[in-house]
C-alpha cells in the first residue's frame, strides 16, 4: 500500500501548475469571501461548517498530511513567485 502522505505530496506537485493559477486561487478567494474581503461570507460558511468535524486520530492524520501539503504549496509557490521575478 503507498504511503498516503507521499500520494498527496505526488498530487500536489503534479497539480500545482494546472489548478493553483491564479484565476483559480482568485475564483476560490472570491467564493469563500477572503479577497475581495467579504466577512457575513466569511462568517456564513464558517456556521455552514461548523461541528462537521469530528476531533478522532483519522481527522487529526488528515490535518497532519494537509497541513505537510500546504507548506509544500507554498514553498513551491514561493519558488514560482521568485522564477516569475527574475
């Protein structure tokens, strides 16, 4: 069986150029209400969502793995950010 957190740090990397354009983040941004700044938005979905997670191991894991994904985004982001500087 493959390590669960190699198969999502592999998806992310390969996705980072087709899905994390900036129309996309900017689309998401949008929908979620961070940019532009909508806070009733921002405070709608958190009610939405609000007690939808159950604090167990397997959710803690899974942040665990999202919360590695995420810093490699962004170190990856950051690594696009200053290629597109230069």
């Amino acid at each position: 069986m493959p390590n669960l957190q190699e198969t999502v740090f592999d998806a992310v990397m390969e996705s980072f150029p087709i899905v994390f354009t900036v129309g996309n983040i900017k689309k998401a941004w949008d929908h979620v209400g961070v940019h532009p700044l909508q806070p009733e938005k921002i405070m709608n979905h958190c009610h939405e969502n609000l007690g939808k997670i159950e604090k167990d191991e397997v959710v803690t894991e899974k942040y665990a793995i999202a919360f590695e994904a995420k810093e490699a985004f962004k170190a990856l982001h950051e690594e696009h950010s200053q290629a597109v500087q230069n």
